[in-house]
C-alpha cells in the first residue's frame, strides 16, 4: 500500500497567502484602469450629446442653450430642456449657445475628467474638420 502522497497545510497556506497578496496588488490596479475606461467612455457620451445638440439645432432650426455645472449638463431649447447627469465627470459653472444653425459660440469646453483637464472642441461639437469651419467663402 502507497502513502497518501498531498499537500500539507504550511504549503496550502503558504499558497493561499501569496495569492492573497497578488490579489491585493493587482485588484486596486484593475478597479483604476476600469474607472478610467467609465469616465473615457462618459468623456465620448458628452461629446456626442453635445454634437447631436448641434445637429438638432440644425435640422430644427432652433437653438439651444448648454448649460454646465458639476457633473450636469443641461440642454433648453424652445422644444423643452433635457438634463444628463455624468458620474466621472466634472464640468465648471458655464454655458453657451448653439445657434440655429448648429454653431456653437464657444470654440472649445473645459472638462474634468478623472483628474485630468480635457477639452471639446468646436470641431468635435460640429464633427467636421477645423479647415471647413473657417473656409473662407468663395
């Protein structure tokens, strides 16, 4: 008959612990990477509600007005006022126009984000190159 050939329990938890401890380091480093990614991808959602603004604008001949505080951005046109509220984001005291031709009267909004300053341009509220906004006309 063979001996019970195992693991005793000093190595069990010497494995236990190590893993533990990896877990400990690794775990805050992912939680981190995937809060980035949230405020990258509600960066991108406020991007896009501000150009369909412009597009609305547009195409309904109306105008709009943006208003920002905190982590709210609120869009009022004759039509009615939507509000959307951002988790990652932080927006100063502010607000602009969006003529009824899409223009905005800003050329470019400060963001906070994540801890990081980031910016819209004029050319990713309108979705168009910089060269066509100020083409001259012919």
């Amino acid at each position: 008959m063979k001996p019970f050939q195992g693991f005793t329990l000093i190595e069990l938890m010497i494995v236990i612990l190590v893993m533990g401890l990896l877990a400990g380091l690794v775990a805050p480093l992912t939680f981190k990477q995937l809060d980035k990614a949230r405020a990258k991808t509600e960066f991108l959602k406020l991007r896009n509600t501000i150009k369909s603004h412009t597009t609305k604008a547009f195409a309904q001949g109306v105008s709009y007005r943006i208003d920002t505080l905190g982590k709210t951005l609120t869009a009022t046109s004759l039509l009615g006022t939507k509000s959307y509220t951002f988790k990652y984001l932080e927006m100063p005291e502010q607000f602009f126009i969006i003529n009824s031709n899409g223009f905005p009267s800003i050329d470019k909004l400060t963001i906070e984000v994540a801890g990081q300053t980031r910016h819209i341009t004029m050319e990713d509220m309108l979705g168009v190159k910089q060269e066509l906004i100020y083409a001259p006309a012919k």
